[in-house]
C-alpha cells in the first residue's frame, strides 16, 4: 500500500517525476508508491519545495506540516502530514 494512516497522521510514499509540464497526481508506481509528477527541476531542492507547496494544496494541509521522513535526495519518497477529509476523499480512487 502507498500510504498507512496512523493516529490521525498519513505516511505517504512517493515517486516523484521532475520536470515535468505540471505538478500532478500519475498512477501507481508498483503497489507501494504513487507517482507524483513535478514541474520543478531536480536541482538545489527545487522540486521538493513544489512537492510540499502540491500536497499542501491537494490535500488542504499546511506547508509547515508536510515532513520528509525519508528520500529527501532520492526520487523516492516518504512524507508525513495530518489526515484531512481532502485527502480521505482523494485516496478513495485508488482503493
């Protein structure tokens, strides 16, 4: 599963594409991740900054509270932020 949702927090794992046209939701990647992809190039953080700013406003959370809990440097990541109704709506998709 791509996410785990615990104590009224979310570990999301994603596979995160940048340089792309636009920041987007893509599909699956496998059964343990979703791909994300980024308009932000892969360079000085950049595309890690317009992760957090994508989530923050798909899921209704603020910035401040999305944490990398790991692969800040790799294209694959794992973040945490509180459970919202926005992103229990959003998940439905995918299950």
């Amino acid at each position: 599963m791509f996410y785990t949702i615990n104590d009224q927090e979310v570990l999301l794992r994603i596979k995160a594409q940048p340089g792309a046209s636009r920041s987007e939701f893509a599909e699956l990647y496998g059964e343990d991740a979703i791909k994300v992809r980024i308009k932000a190039p892969a360079v000085e953080g950049a595309a890690n900054k317009e992760l957090v700013k994508f989530l923050s406003k798909s899921f209704k959370v603020p910035k401040s509270d999305i944490v990398f809990k790991s692969g800040e440097v790799s294209k694959t990541k794992m973040l945490r932020f509180p459970l919202t109704e926005k992103f229990e709506e959003w998940v439905k998709q995918y299950t």
